[in-house]
C-alpha cells in the first residue's frame, strides 16, 4: 500500500537499460536534484541497481534512511519475452479451443516474407489442457462445470510435473469468472508450486485471442518477475528502509510490488513509459503540451506522442512478435541507435540497422572489440561527437571511427564522409518513419508538436529528424540521459479497471450507468486501501465507443453523464473526425468497453532549478560536418556553464553529463527559465 511519505526527505527513481542503470533523486523539501549513472548488469539488474544506489547516496551525502519513495522502471518483463527465458507454462481452455493461441489472428508476421513464421506459443500443445464447460456471451451458463470435469484435469495436470505457471482462459470469462474462479481454487489446492494466471483477473475484456494471449504471457513471466521482485525489494527494504517502492507500469503509473509480481505483464512497457511521463513533466516545466518524443539509445529509437499535456494510449500492442492487450503509453519502437550497424546489402545499397553492435562489443570507437561501422562512429567521424562521453567515464578513439567508415565508404565507391553522412541520414529516416506511425498515420500533424529528444544520442539527431518533418522547434530537457528515471519522480499511483458492456447508443443505457457505478465503485475503494494518505485522488472515466459494425473501438474519456446520448455521440463524432478524417452523424454507434483509471498524486517536490550566473567560454571549437562540402568550425560548450537565457546560433554542440545537443547552422537555442533548452529551426 502507498501512504503519504514518510519525512524522509529524498524520492529516487531509478530505470534500468541496456547499457546504464540510471538514478535520480530529489529533496522534496529543499528541490536539491541529483542524477547518477552506472553501467547495467544484464545478468541480475538488481545488482547496479543496488551498487548505484549505494554511490548515489555517497555522491549526494545522504543514507538510506533518508529515502522516503523509491520508482523502479523495469526491462526484466522486456527481456524474458524477448530472449523467451520464463517459465514452462501451461494452459487451461474451453474444449475445443486449444489452439486458438497458435491460429491467433492469421497475421504474418512479414507481409512480404513467405518464409518467415509467427513466433510459435509460450506453451506447447501438451501443455495445453481443455476442459468441458461454456460460458456464453452474455454471461449464462452453456454448459455447467462440474467437479468430475475439475478431477480430469487435475489427472492431466499431474501428468505435467515440470509445469511451473498456468494460464487459466475460458471463452467469456469477463462476462461471468465463476467457472475460471473455481479451476484457480481448485489447482491453487492440489498444485500450490503453481504460478496461477486467471484471465478474468489479467484481462477482463472481450476478444478472446488477445485476452488468452495477454494472459498466457503473464503466466510466462510470473515466476521470473516474483523472484526478482522479491528480491529487490528486500534488498531496497535493507537498504532504505523507510522508502515506500513502486513498480513503474506500461500504462504510466506506479504499483506496487506485490501488483507487479501479480500481474507482470503490466511492465511490458516499464522504462520507455516512464521516459514518456518525464518528458510531459518537462514540457509543462517550459509551458509546452504538445509533444513528439525521440528517445534513442544503443540499439532503438522509442517515439511517442503527447497531446495537450497527455500521453496517447493503446490498448494493443505486439512485443516480439505477441500481442498484449492493457492500457499502454502509446510507444513506437524502431532499430536505431547509436550501435546500429550501417552494412552494404545484397543490392549493393547501404542499409542502417536492425542490427546492432549493442554495449559489447558497441561501436568501433568505443574500442571494446567493435569492428563494424555504427551511427555512433559516423558521428564521431563527423566532429559531432565529443572524444569523452558519460563525464569522462569513456573515451573515443577518433581513428578507429576513421578506419570503419573509410572502409564502407570503399565499398560504396563514395567518399568517407558522404558515407558518414548517408549512415546519419539512412538513421534519421528510419526515425523519422516511427513518428509519422504515431502522429501522421493517427491524425496528427508532427508540424503542430515540438520534439524532445532524449536519450543518449537524442540530440545528436534531433534537427535532422525535425527537418525532415518540418518541426520548428525542439525541447531538450534539463536532463535528457535520464529522463526515464527523471519520470519515476513525477509519476503517480494508477491503477485501471475495466468492464465489457456492449451497447448501442439508441437501446438500453441502464447497463451502463450500472457499470459506471461499479467502476467507479472499484476504484475509489482502490483509492481508499492503495492511497489513503496521497495528496489527491481521482477517477477518470472513459468509454470504448466505435460505429456498429466497426472492428476498431476509439477510446473517448467522458466525465458527464453516461446516459446523456446526444452528448456521447457529439464527442464520439469529433473523436472520429480527428482520427480518421470523417465521421457519419446519423450511422448507429456502440459502447464497447468502460474503463475506469484511479489516480493518486504521490508527494514529488520541485527541482531547484538555480543554474550558472555567468556564461562560460566553450570548452574548444571543433570542425563538423553538416554538409558534404566542407566543415564548419563549431563550438563546444558545456551546458552546465549556460545560464538561463542565453542565446547561441549554430553551428554549436552542447556537452553534459548523460548527452550531446548538436546545433546545425542557422538555428537559435535558448537556455529557457526551467533550464531546459529550446532550439529553434526556422522549417516552413
């Protein structure tokens, strides 16, 4: 349960990546902020987790008892789908419905690949057991369970020794769980070495192939995600012990721990979300609501974007190759990083990615065995790059960078820095194709949005990305490295209740109205047992409204009256309008799901956000390429060294801690009141 805080002073928030673990942390009294990095340790997360925090306190002068809340955004969920390493998993279904997880939804993976196959499920056919009953549509008993029913599958689960979770999903569970209820009972009873997974409880919606799905997934990564979250949170109890810890989830809040063991599936999505949460919080810091973020790391670009102050939600997603349905920040992720490979193709064209040379053996300048030639090391070749990284913490060789795309550049028969440039060029369109997926493909004109890079490498693509976009403006936050953890400071408590009630606006509305009352029942009473002591509580409702006959729903979030008709369908109306480009007023319109989100506001603080008196000189003036014509001599600075309100015209390049800024010619970047950085490109 989170209460208010206790009156230790400090929040920490910490998010685990690939290559960095990254921390930080806030005096919610005096706004003192701190930020810490240290490298990840793939192996058990937990341990730079505990490492870092242990400097962090160090570096700040502080113990473990002066935590009062410590957010955790993690990829451990992430990683076991990815790499499938959870557990051997099995399934308890309808008779006759086995092998609805393998028919899914007869999508290729590859439209344009004969060869290549969906990923086959977490649970293998014989692990898959039916059994006789049938809940049908509307909740009634088809055919009754019964307990010899229950016994047969109790000889068919003993049969399966090595089974060590199981997904319990039954044709119309969300209508009526009764039956589901009772086989959890009973195999918690005979198999308590069991993870049990129920899909009423996961996922309690309609279209069984995605609730089946999200479920068995869940199953799959509850043994791994307890254990670590057992662990890890035993250890942060030792190590702070009167810090309150949360979970950050795919839908942009916290849980707690005990939720997270529950239901892992919900952090699916953990860090890119809370890098999403960070950036809504910087850019309401410089009065800006509508956002397109550019989170670029190592290996991916995650883009998303933020309307009048508020992340896009999906409700389905695809991670490696399976399909989640839960309320998700809307993130869309492609390969490119900094360690995307840039090789020659069969076709004798370059190409940039998927591939990665990752943390190890990473970029060929990095010099840890990297021997191919990454966007990093194109950057490096085009003075874009600073020769020490991460405070000094890593080193480039510049003539490594030099030997690798002088080589491709050989094979293309161009000269190196043409080549360094269609490596930065072939990675800007691959980013810039991700958020066209989440603004043009969805309504949304980028044209109206400023961008936020962040990330390691955010800002050494953001103007070419905007370019290419016609953005004219781009934000870079105080902190760009580390944004994600910087969003588990602002993150709130959440947590999401849903009910099915399909309905049409001209019937009956009293469905609704009771379902309403029920949601918000649930979550209210949520509200009072997880966050009694929070600074604010409240309930958001929504409704999943589509036309009859429509195979997609539009979430509309609605506070009035669920029975007001007129007013639903005008909403509904303007909704479709933005997202499609038409709507018909007089075709009839269903109801299809009701959502109900409790919220609770956790005490954060503000950051003291006291910056240098006086503008320091730049650190060099270094030659960049922006063109294939000549190099430009370009100052360096610190950014720790700009105060707010200075103004520079590009060429310029801005250093700091967790990222490098590059500022092309003829733009203007300004050190705004929140410390955050606003550059501007002048695109028509």
């Amino acid at each position: 349960m989170f209460d208010k805080e206790t009156k230790a002073g400090w929040i920490v928030g910490v998010d685990v990546g690939g290559t960095f673990t990254d921390f930080a942390a806030r005096n919610v009294s005096t706004g003192e902020f701190a930020v810490h990095k240290r490298p990840s340790t793939p192996h058990d997360p937990s341990e730079a987790i505990l490492q870092g925090f242990d400097e962090l306190q160090a570096k700040i002068g502080i113990s473990g008892e002066d935590v009062g809340r410590f957010a955790h955004g993690t990829t451990v969920a992430t990683n076991a789908l990815l790499q499938r390493k959870g557990a051997k998993v099995g399934v308890v279904t309808t008779r006759g419905f086995r092998d609805l997880l393998e028919i899914g939804r007869q999508v290729r993976p590859s439209i344009y690949d004969l060869q290549a196959d969906a990923p086959p499920p977490l649970a293998d056919r014989q692990s898959r057991l039916e059994i006789a009953e049938r809940i049908g549509p509307d909740g009634e008993v088809i055919t009754q369970l019964t307990d010899t029913a229950i016994e047969t599958l109790m000889d068919e689960l003993a049969e399966l020794p090595d089974l060590q979770s199981l997904a319990i999903c039954l044709l119309f569970s969300f209508a009526n769980p009764d039956h589901e209820q009772r086989i959890a009972s009973a195999i918690k009873q005979a198999r308590p070495d069991l993870y049990v997974s129920v899909s009423s409880e996961v996922q309690p919606e309609f279209r069984e192939y995605e609730r089946f799905s999200t479920t068995l997934i869940n199953a799959f990564l509850q043994p791994e995600v307890s254990r670590y979250m057992d662990r890890l949170q035993a250890a942060v109890a030792h190590a702070a012990p009167r810090a309150r810890f949360g979970i950050f989830q795919s839908s942009g809040g916290l849980m707690s721990v005990d939720r997270a063991a529950q239901f892992p599936v919900r952090t699916a999505l953990s860090g890119p979300a809370a890098g999403a949460v960070g950036a809504t919080a910087a850019g309401a810091a410089s009065g800006i609501g509508n956002i397109v973020t550019l989170d670029i790391g190592g290996t991916s670009t995650d883009v998303c974007l933020i309307r009048d102050g508020k992340t896009e939600i999906a409700h389905v997603r695809e991670i490696a190759g399976f399909r989640i349905r839960l309320p998700m920040v809307d993130i869309h992720t492609v390969g490119a990083g900094g360690g995307s490979i840039a090789q020659v193709a069969p076709d004798g064209l370059m190409r940039v990615g998927p591939e990665s040379a990752g943390a190890v053996p990473g970029p060929a300048c990095y010099c840890k065995g990297g021997t191919e030639p990454t966007v990093t090391d194109a950057n490096v070749y085009l003075g874009r790059l600073p020769l020490s990284l991460a405070g000094g913490g890593l080193t480039i060789d510049p003539a490594k960078a030099e030997a690798v795309i002088t080589e491709i550049a050989g094979k293309l028969g161009v000269s190196p820095i043409k080549a360094a440039l269609g490596i930065a060029g072939i990675a800007t369109s691959n980013m810039t194709r991700a958020i066209r997926a989440v603004s043009t493909e969805k309504g949304h004109d980028p044209r109206n949005f400023a961008l936020m890079p962040f990330g390691g490498a955010g800002g050494l693509h953001a103007a070419d990305v905007a370019q290419a976009l016609g953005i004219r403006r781009i934000l870079v936050p105080r902190a760009p490295g580390i944004l994600c953890a910087d969003g588990l400071l602002e993150a709130e408590l959440q947590e999401n209740f849903v009910s099915t009630i399909r309905t049409r606006l001209d019937g009956d509305l009293s469905a609704i109205k009771q379902a309403v009352e029920k949601l918000t029942h649930d979550a209210s009473h949520w509200l009072k047992t997880e966050a009694a002591e929070a600074e604010d509580g409240r309930v958001v409702l929504s409704l999943d409204m589509r036309y009859v006959g429509q195979n997609y729903e539009l979430p509309i979030e609605f506070a009035g009256d669920p029975t007001q008709v007129k007013a639903l369908r005008e909403v509904f109306l303007a909704e479709h309008m933005r997202a499609y480009g038409h709507a018909d007023p007089d075709a009839p319109i269903e109801i299809v799901n009701i959502r109900a989100k409790g919220i609770a506001r956790l005490v954060r603080g503000t950051t003291d956000l006291a910056g240098p008196a006086d503008m320091g000189e730049p650190l060099e003036i270094t030659k960049a390429w922006f063109e294939e014509s000549a190099p430009v001599d370009t100052p360096v600075y610190d950014r720790t060294a700009l105060p707010v309100g200075t103004t520079l015209t590009g060429p310029a390049i801005i250093t700091q801690l967790d990222s490098t800024t590059v500022v092309p010619p003829g733009a203007t970047i300004t050190v705004d009141p929140a410390l955050n950085l606003m550059m501007e490109l002048g695109n028509d």
